[in-house]
C-alpha cells in the first residue's frame, strides 16, 4: 500500500510528466487548475468517498448556489463546522493553493452531474 506522502509524491511525478508531456495540450489556464483540482481530488482521498466522478457521496451539482468558494474551503478545512461529522478535518493537511484547486475541479464535477435529491 502506498502512504500519503508516496501518493503525493507520485502525483506530484504523474503531473510533471503530463505537465511536460502535453503542454501543447494544455492551452486553457482553467483547464490546468481542474487538472490540479482532480489530482489532490485523489491524492488526498476524497475520491474515496465522493466517488471519481463525485457522484458518490454528496451532491456537488448545487455547491454553487449554497456556499460560495471560501466557504467551500473553509468546508473542506473543517466540515464539522457544518454538521459533517465523517468527512475527515483537512485543515492544516492541504496547502490553501491546493485548496483553490480543490474548488475548481468540485465545481467541474458538478456540472457534469445531474442535481440528486439528498
Ligand atoms: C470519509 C469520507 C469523506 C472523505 C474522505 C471526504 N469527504 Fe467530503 N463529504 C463526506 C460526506 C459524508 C459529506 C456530506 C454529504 C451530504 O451532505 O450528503 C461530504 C461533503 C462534502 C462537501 C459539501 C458537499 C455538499 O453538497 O454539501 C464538500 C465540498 C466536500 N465534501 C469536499 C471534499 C473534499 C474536497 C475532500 C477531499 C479533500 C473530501 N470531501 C473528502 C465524506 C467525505
């Protein structure tokens, strides 16, 4: 089993490849921030839970309309503050740039995702 660290460490060498490897590719700088979002989407586990695609646990389809993006963040940071009790306490673990990227990519998956009744 990989620790977190490897994990990160692993990402961090999957995203320089990919990085290097496909800059032409990469044209949009939105499009570089989701790919961020979705790497420490895995590395830090959230997929998980929240299922690859985030239609797991959840609904990211609405964020938008109920929390703006710092109190997604200071959601992820501490979602005790919000009556979650299961999802891990994350503040102090993922970077705040991390974080940003976070946002970008939950709010990708939710437009890729048809509203759930919770
Ligand atoms: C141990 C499981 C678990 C992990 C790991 C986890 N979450 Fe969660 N998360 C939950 C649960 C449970 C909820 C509450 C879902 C609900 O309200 O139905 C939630 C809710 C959320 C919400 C609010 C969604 C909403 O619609 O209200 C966000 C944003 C979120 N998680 C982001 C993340 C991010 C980003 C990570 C990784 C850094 C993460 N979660 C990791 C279990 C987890």
């Amino acid at each position: 089993m990989l620790n977190i660290v490897d994990m990160k460490v692993f990402v961090v060498f999957l995203f320089l490849m990919f990085g290097f490897s496909s800059v032409a590719q990469v044209t949009k700088v939105d499009n570089r921030i989701v790919l961020e979002g979705k790497s420490a989407f895995e590395a830090y586990a959230c997929n998980n839970c929240h299922g690859n695609k985030g239609d797991n646990l959840g609904d990211f389809s609405g964020l938008k309309k109920r929390f703006s993006d710092e109190e997604i963040i200071r959601y992820i940071k501490n979602p005790r503050l919000y009556g979650n009790k299961l999802m891990p306490v994350y503040d102090g673990v993922i970077p705040s740039d991390k974080l940003n990227t976070l946002v970008h990519y939950l709010h990708h998956l939710g437009s890729e995702q048809t509203p759930k009744k919770l």
